[in-house]
C-alpha cells in the first residue's frame, strides 16, 4: 500500500495546513446525537497543533443542495470540538467568502478554525470537472497544504476530496491511514476464521461486498431488512417485510456460489415479526419460514432477527478471529426490536482478534445501545467508502493521495 502521509509535507510550524475532515454528525434540534466523528478527527488535528500549525479545518454535513440551511451549519460542531479539544476553536459563517478570509487571516501558530459546510457552495458536488476545479481553487487560496482525513467521502470525486488534494500539496491524515491498514487486514490477510455479519435495509447495497468477499470468508451472516431477499430466494413467504424481488435471483446465484466455495451462509431461522411499524407494535417470535402464519398474516413485518439466530450468530462471531460487521440486525431504533443488534454487539466484544464495526448506522447502533469504542477492534468513519473498498472499487479521493 503506497500512501502519502503528512511526513512527506515536511515542517508544518506557521503553515496554513487545511484539514479535510469528514464532520458529517447526526443531529437532532441542533444538538450532536453521536459525536464519534469528531472524535476520530481529534489525533491528526492535535499532531498538527502540536506542530505549530495553522488548522483550517473544512468538512460537509447532511445534504443540503448547494445553498446555505441553518439545519446543517456546522456551528454545534465547532462548539463540541473546542470542547474535546480544550481550547478556542473559531467559526467562519462561510467557507470561502469574507468570513473564512478572515478567520484564516487571524489564526495564529497552533489555533483553529472551522469553516462552514463545503456544501453550501454547488462547486463542492457538482458533476461538472471545471465548477469543481474553480472551487477547489478557492479553498487553495485558504490554505498551504491539505492533510486529507475525512475516509467517509473518499469514495466521492469532489472539490475538496479530488481536486484541492490535486491543486495543494497534500497527503492522507492519520484517520484515513488507520481505516485503510484496517481494510487491508479484511481483505488481504484476514485471519481465519473469518465472519462477516451483513445487515441493514437493502440487500442491493450489499451485493458488491458479497461477491468480493465471498472467496475470502468462512462464514457471512445475514440480518437485517436485507435477510428477506434472501428467505425469499429459498421460496419463503415474507409477508410485508422489505423486499427487492428484483434482486431475488443475484442472491440465488450468491447462496449457489457460497455453497460451492465451502463458505457458510447463515440465514436466520427465527424472525420478530410486527403488527405494524412502531415502538408500541404488537409482535411475536416466529421461524423464519412461518412468517405469514403469525396473528399478522400476509401483513406481518418482520423487524428483527429472533433470539435463537442472535445466539447462533453470537456463537459463530465468538469464534471467530476476523469479524467485519456492517449494517444493524433489525429496526434497533425501537427497543422492542433492537435485541438482535444488541447481540451481535455484544459478541463482537468478546472476539480473540481483529473485531471491526463498518460504520453508518452500525456505529451508531453500538453507541445508542451503551457500547464504547474501545470494546471493539476498531469502528470505521466510513460506512459507504468501507463498503466501496470491500467491493474492490478505485476510489478517487485515496489515488490522488498516491493510493494505489
């Protein structure tokens, strides 16, 4: 693996050193819900400060559509920053108009700034190479070099991903060199046994990591929404659970591959089924291949997977040396069916090896249910780029970083 790293941008004392984080925190009424995000940003933003640096830092959250929303200013973030990193970290209202000027222009060795959300501006997102470029040319003005670090977005090909990393001096933060050295255990070197839980809504979202990583596995578990493609493909009725029917037979063609390589699909054999979708839903516990013989009928849901697969999954995850984990287990949001999640985590913990958590929901699914970080291998920032690199797929933000 070949990677710049920030060594090669030599002394940073004095120098404007913009940082591409990936900030992208859920928030609800304004406040930060789950802040893991920004604390994963906090040792390559510290390594610089420690270095007398200049820290601009830029980074996007949610989607706006090319123009400022109060909804997703990045101003609770700034906050929660200067208070992980115990000391002032200033605000620019904008990112490269009068008030990012300015706040640059101000900062003094070893202090902060943060600008507002890249995507306010169109430039950032847009699909068209010459707005990017003409944008990325803006933030260059801001800054000397760029330490890229925000592995959530290096699967997108945008202004402050590609073409500032092309424009500056620039190279790959400490986050994004801990996520890719994680990954390249779980797809080079993983040691075996090797299981790989999927969940999560779509089976459709998965199919890619699937087949990449079917030759390497012992095991792959299912869970999640996308479990009823699956039950479906083996003649199971599923009654109103998630269903992508039109994807029934690539997971026939899956479980036919898996079979002939030796490598266990294990579906789930008892379901939570629902009345309706919600917190205060009547539910009942039933096999997987019963789920229309419920009270519910054909209009059953089914929401999580049953306490019996949560044990068997618990017990193979045990017994496994590499485990890779992304997407939750049912709707874990609601506590009646966020036992199955719960378990998976659980036994996650316990793993003798390498246990990693592939962001997204499933990051925050281990924080809301009262796991910490530190019980798990490692909790990746990236859910999309994580599962784009299990997939095998270029992604730009890392080959312009000398990735390869």
């Amino acid at each position: 693996m070949t990677l710049r790293t920030v060594e090669s941008l030599g002394q940073l004392h004095g120098k404007r050193v913009i940082v591409r984080c990936d900030l992208n925190v859920p928030l609800k009424d304004g406040e930060i819900t789950d802040d893991g995000r920004v604390r994963a940003s906090l040792p390559t933003i510290k390594a610089l400060l420690v270095q007398g640096a200049r820290v601009v830092i830029v980074s996007h959250l949610g989607r706006p559509k090319g123009a400022p929303e109060d909804r997703y200013s990045l101003a609770p973030v700034a906050t929660r920053l200067a208070e992980l990193l115990g000391s002032d970290v200033a605000f620019a209202t904008d990112t490269v108009g009068e008030s990012a000027t300015a706040a640059v222009s101000a900062l003094a060795d070893g202090e902060v700034v943060v600008l507002e959300n890249l995507r306010f501006n169109p430039g950032e997102t847009s699909k068209v190479d010459d707005e990017r470029v003409a944008f990325a040319n803006e933030l260059a003005a801001l800054g000397d070099v760029l330490v890229s670090d925000g592995f959530g977005v290096v699967h997108r090909k945008q202004a402050s991903v590609f073409d500032l990393a092309a424009i500056l001096p620039s190279a790959a933060g400490l986050l994004i060199a801990a996520e890719l050295e994680v990954l390249d255990r779980l797809t080079e070197k993983p040691e075996a046994p090797y299981t790989v839980i999927l969940g999560g809504s779509k089976v459709s979202d998965k199919l890619g990591v699937i087949g990449h990583l079917l030759p390497r596995v012992n095991s792959l578990l299912i869970g999640g929404g996308m479990l009823f493609t699956f039950l479906a493909a083996q003649g199971h009725k599923v009654g109103a659970s998630l269903l992508e029917a039109d994807q029934i037979e690539t997971v026939r063609g899956y479980l036919a591959e898996a079979e002939r390589l030796g490598v266990k699909i294990v579906l789930p054999t008892d379901i939570v089924v629902a009345s309706k979708f919600g917190a205060d839903a009547e539910h009942v516990i039933t096999p997987a291949n019963a789920i229309e013989d419920t009270p519910f009928g054909a209009s059953g849901l089914g929401l999580d997977i049953g306490p019996d697969t949560a044990a068997a999954f618990a017990e193979i995850i045990r017994s496994s040396r590499t485990v890779f984990w992304n997407g939750p287990m049912g709707v874990f949001e609601l506590a009646p069916f966020a036992e199955g999640t719960r378990t998976v985590a659980g036994a996650l913990t316990e793993v003798d090896g390498l246990s990693v958590v592939g962001g997204g929901d499933s990051a925050a699914a281990v924080r809301i249910l009262g796991f910490t970080d530190d019980q798990f291998g490692h909790i990746s920032t990236g859910g999309g780029a994580s599962l784009e690199f299990l997939e095998g797929k270029r992604l730009p933000g890392l080959e312009v970083l000398g990735w390869q």
